[in-house]
C-alpha cells in the first residue's frame, strides 16, 4: 500500500518520533516493517540503521494521550484541566485554554492562557503529569501564532550571561543568518543592536563570528577575552599548511 516515497517518508517520522521518546513508535516502526514488501523493508531498515539525526535533544517526552488532549482542546476551543509540573519538582492544577501545540528542538510546548492570572502562558508538555477537557475556551485570536509566540519566548529565556553587541550592518541584513530564538536585533542610527542571553560565553562568541560584519561589545567586558581567544584560534587555522 506504501510506494518507496511515502515508506521512506513513515520510517523517518517514526524514527524521529522514537528518538524523541515517544510511546509507541517502536512498536509502530516493527508492525510496519512486518508489512512492508521485502525489497522495499531492506531499504528503509538500512536508512533507519544508517540515519543520524543531529541536533535532538533526548528529553524527557510527553505522554501520547497528553497530546491527543491539548490537540482536541484546541481544536474544540475547550479548557483543559491539568495537573503540572514546576522546575523544582511540586505539583500544582491549574485549567488553561490550550492555543496550539508547538514542537521545537526536541520539546514540545503548549501555549496557554491561565485561567487563573489571565496571562498566556507556554507549558512543557511533559510537565502536564494529568489532563482531562474542560469547560469551553474564550474565543482564540485569529492573529495568534503559537509557534513564533514559542520561539519569543525561548529568545527571553532567563540565562547567566546578558549579552549586547553593535554590529555594523543593517538588520535585515543579518536576520537570515541568526535566528530569533537565539537573539534580538533592534535597528538603531548607530547600527544593529544584537541583544541575546547565553550559558556559554564561549559559544556567544562563536556566533558573532559567524555573522559575518564587525562589531562592538556593550556588554560584558568578559566576552571580549572569549572573542580574542576564538580570533587567535582562527588565525592559526588560516596560516600556512604544514
């Protein structure tokens, strides 16, 4: 019943989908080969033993039924009743109004509004411990996207390091070559404001090299020895063959 494409097509969700932690696509993925007509089930077993997939975070996943839930919440405009996980680990039940389910480097999210404070939220979906639909939902707003609403909020993460940086070159210029999740650019008569927040300065430093124009730092003054060390490094590299 499957041509090559669309085989080739369910085995790489399915492994993508088990990497990713999720019940049952294991299970899917064995069925699937037992049907599978044998010179085609060759093919796709090699590309699924050969398949590295980078850049996948291994978290914890969502149970299934959690998603089917926030999926039929919002696209029956109903409130969920959830039982949720804080960072540190203590439960609290909340009722949201679920407004998309987002999936985003390995983890998924579900943007919500709480009942409760009113404000939108953005739960991790492996968090929601219990589920179960609730009353109807406040009308959605029609201009709402849940997942640049995601990746906003990813970009304002809490992280050590607060980082800004002029960098001398227009900012459309430089919104191809770095994502909003990673930085803010903010035009200014002076030049492009890159503001971001990172763990490593190390690795703050790696992705101003790779923007391609100068800059000036702002802050902080400690960046400044992370860029000199990565400059030297990349002055080696380029020097003569040996």
């Amino acid at each position: 019943m499957l041509s090559n494409d669309e085989a080739t097509a369910v085995v790489v969700g399915l492994t993508i989908a088990e990497h990713r932690g999720l019940a049952g696509a294991g299970g899917a993925l064995a069925k699937i080969a037992r049907v599978l007509p044998d010179a085609i089930n060759r093919r796709v077993v090699r590309l699924r033993e050969e398949l590295s997939i980078s850049g996948e975070p291994s978290g914890t996943a969502p149970e299934t039924e959690t998603l089917l839930l926030v999926a039929e919440a919002v696209r029956r405009r109903r409130s969920l009743e959830i039982r949720y996980a804080r960072r540190d680990g203590s439960q609290s039940d909340r009722t949201i109004e679920p407004l998309g389910i987002v999936a985003r480097r390995g983890r998924w999210y579900v943007p919500a509004r709480d009942r409760a404070s009113g404000e939108l939220r953005t739960f991790r979906a492996d968090r929601i411990d219990l589920a179960a639909i609730g009353a109807p939902a406040a009308p959605r707003d029609p201009d709402f996207d849940p997942a640049a609403h995601v990746v906003e909020m990813l970009a304002r993460l809490p992280w050590p390091w607060e980082i800004d940086v002029r960098v001398h070159a227009p900012a459309d210029e430089l919104a191809p070559r770095i994502s909003p999740a990673i930085a803010q650019l903010t035009q200014t008569p002076a030049g492009t404001m890159l503001s971001m927040r990172a763990e490593s300065l190390e690795w703050a430093a790696g992705v101003l090299a790779g923007l391609g124009a100068e800059f000036d730092i702002v802050r902080p003054d400690e960046l400044r020895e992370h860029v000199r060390t990565l400059a030297g490094r990349l002055a080696a590299a380029g020097g003569p063959a040996a």
